[in-house]
C-alpha cells in the first residue's frame, strides 16, 4: 500500500480516523480506518445493484480498516450553474441511491454536496453515518450550522425519517444553483426556530425558484424541488418521484 494523499484533516477528527488516498494491487484506491458501520453496509449492499457507491476492495472487521474504490472527479461543492441535463442526472442518481437504502428503514442524515462526487457520474462515497429510521438525533438547534439537515433532524423530534434525506436533496441543489444555503440555525427554542425557519423557507425557496425557472426543467420536476427544500417534514413529497408531480403547498 502506497499513500498518494492524505485527507485526514477533512474527516470528523473526533474519531480519530485516518482516510488516504492510496495505490493498492495498482489500483487508487481509499483507505480508512474506523469504518465498521461503513464496511457492514457496503457488504449488505447487492454488489449487483444499480448503485453508484464505492465498491468494497478489501477490509478488517477486527482492526476496523476499509480499503474501497476512489471516486474521482470533484465533490459538489465545487459545481455551481448546473443545467437542467446535470440536475435531471443527479435526480435520478438521487432516486436509485434512495431506492436501495430506503426500503431497508437507513436515513443517509448526511447527504450534502462534500459527500457526493462528480466526473463521468455522481458517486454517494461517504456511508459513515448511515442510521436506521427511528434513530434519536442530538438536538443541535442553535448551533448555526447543519445547513444541509432539515429542522425536525436538528431538533431530534420526531425521530429519523427516510424523507429527512428529500430535504439534503434539495439543499445540495440549492448550493449548486444558488450558493451555500443561508439557513441560519440560530435559535436554540424550539419555537422561535421553527418561525425561524419557516420565515427563511419563504426567502430561499424564492430564491431557488428563480434559478430554476432559468433552466428547462418541466413545472413539475421543478415544484417537486421546492417542495424538497421545505425545512417541515409534512409539507415535503412522501414519495421519491418527481413523475406528474403536483404540489399541495
């Protein structure tokens, strides 16, 4: 095994992980290390499935270490302008991503454009904090970040829901679109924070429409976006399907 680059300081430092960008069997290759959740998951998953995820190349349940495929390409958050050809493309990797990890009851909490990479397609290549529906999130109200989780994920109540991840969804087009989204996360009441965001939905959903608009996307394929951006959980699509869709807010 050969280190070509070390991206350890982009990781969650507070576990301690190593993640290298390596040459293994001639072939680049991640390497990480506290990966278990990430290794039984990849393992789970139907290697034949239409999934655009890293495949497993080698690992250590025991000493906890995962060697998988790089993605190459560049994460989201250097893609702005997008078209409505690249957002039809991310929808529908969007959708089959959903489609296999959904029905098994796992929220992703932690889709978001640094966590997607983007060269001939879209890869899903961070799976460290999969959690089962039903997980109880910290509250992290007030803590002016999480600008890509919804606010029912950040308050912790009601628990974790597979339509949490139609929010990340929206707001990774949004930063493609628009910018890094503007939610400000500041009030700690549960109360105030719920105005609070339903105010700032008001303001940036007005400001995704109008890019959006620009684009050729069709009216439906655009409400259903919107509708995704929405910071509630009862105002958002229930199912994952922009086909004939149609508004109810």
């Amino acid at each position: 095994m050969k280190i070509l680059e070390d991206y350890t300081a982009l990781s969650n430092l507070s576990n301690n992980r190593k993640v290298y960008k390596i040459l293994y069997n001639d072939m680049v290759c991640c390497y990480k290390t506290n990966a278990i959740q990430e290794t039984k998951l990849l393992r789970s998953l139907n290697v034949s499935a239409k999934i655009n995820v890293p495949k497993l190349i080698d690992y250590n349940l025991r000493e906890g270490w995962i060697i998988k495929e790089w993605c190459s390409g560049k994460t989201l958050d250097h893609y702005t302008d997008w078209d409505a050809d690249i957002i039809r493309q991310f929808y529908k990797f969007t959708k089959d991503l959903f489609y296999h990890l959904h029905p098994r009851n796992l929220v992703l909490q932690d889709f978001k454009p640094f966590n997607i990479a983007y060269g001939e397609k879209f890869m899903y290549f961070d799976l460290d904090w999969v959690v089962d529906v039903n997980t109880q999130f910290a509250n992290s109200l007030g803590v002016k970040k999480y600008l890509y989780k919804s606010y029912e994920s950040l308050y912790g109540i009601p628990l974790a829901s597979t339509n949490d991840d139609y929010f990340s969804f929206a707001t990774t087009v949004y930063n493609s679109l628009v910018g890094p989204p503007e939610w400000s996360n500041s009030k700690k009441d549960p109360m105030e924070a719920h105005e609070q965001y339903e105010k700032e939905y008001d303001i940036l959903s007005v400001k995704l429409y109008n890019k959006l608009i620009q684009t050729e996307l069709k009216s439906n394929e655009i409400s259903f976006i919107i509708d995704c951006l929405n910071p509630f959980r009862q105002y958002r699509p229930q199912v994952f399907n922009w086909d004939n869709y149609s508004s109810c807010s």
